[in-house]
C-alpha cells in the first residue's frame, strides 16, 4: 500500500491509501481533470475507488502526550 496526503479546491487535507503507485495516481488525476472542474477530494476518492478497489480515505488524528 501506498499512502498519500491531498488538499483539494477548498483546501480540505486528507490522507489516503492506494495500492497504485504515485506514477498511476497522477496519471488517474489527469483523467479526472477532463470531467472535473473542481477537486473535491471525496469526489477524488469516489473516481480512484473505480480503478482500485483498496483506495480509501484515512482518518488520522493527533496523539498527545
């Protein structure tokens, strides 16, 4: 698995694991980019999810100590 750290239009951070590698992801970005005038990462989410069943959103929070 890979990880990866995104900010969409509305400058929203979201973390999330893919098994493509970076090279495919950009590639699937591009592809979204014809039909998408904004990036939303959910909507991002949504569109890899087609392509790689294992795409996921990762909640991360903040441990203190």
């Amino acid at each position: 698995m890979y990880y990866y750290r995104i900010f969409d239009d509305k400058e929203e951070l979201n973390f999330f694991k893919s098994s493509l590698e970076y090279a495919d992801i950009a590639g699937l970005l591009k592809e979204y980019e014809k039909t998408h005038a904004e990036y939303i990462n959910k909507d991002f989410l949504k569109f890899l999810k087609e392509k790689d069943k294992d795409a996921d959103i990762i909640e991360v929070t903040n441990i203190y100590y």
